[in-house]
C-alpha cells in the first residue's frame, strides 16, 4: 500500500501597498466562470465579472459604513 500525499498549502501574500485593480478582480471571476464551464461571453453572463467585483468591493469595504445601519 502506499501511503496518502499530504497536500502542500500554499501561502498567500497580500500586497497590501498595491492599488485595488478592479480590471484584475473582473478578469479573475471571468476565469472561475470558464473553470466552472460556462462561457462568460454568453448574454446572460457577459457583465457578470464587473457586477461580482462591484459587489465584493461594496461588501468588504467596511470603513465606510454606517455600522448603525446594518445594526438594528
């Protein structure tokens, strides 16, 4: 028998001196739709990757809101 392989995690290093690149971000989801097997130019999905960044920009940016808000 041969024994298991342990995976490797990979450490991730933020670069926190780079600017927030919203192209970059697009093209990343972009990718996880292909990986997923759709065609992100197809009607339904074609703005999808500037519509994700958006959103994860405005749900991760917290410096900015109003807590109270959210809060009730």
């Amino acid at each position: 028998m041969t024994k298991p392989v342990e995976a490797k995690s990979e450490e991730i290093i933020l670069d926190e001196a780079k600017p927030y690149d919203e192209r970059r971000v697009a093209c990343h989801m972009r990718e996880i739709i292909r990986l997923v097997g759709e065609d992100p130019n197809r009607e339904g999905l074609r703005k999808t990757p500037e519509r994700f960044e958006k959103a994860l920009k405005f749900l991760t940016y917290t410096e900015r809101r109003d807590v109270q808000r959210f809060v009730r």
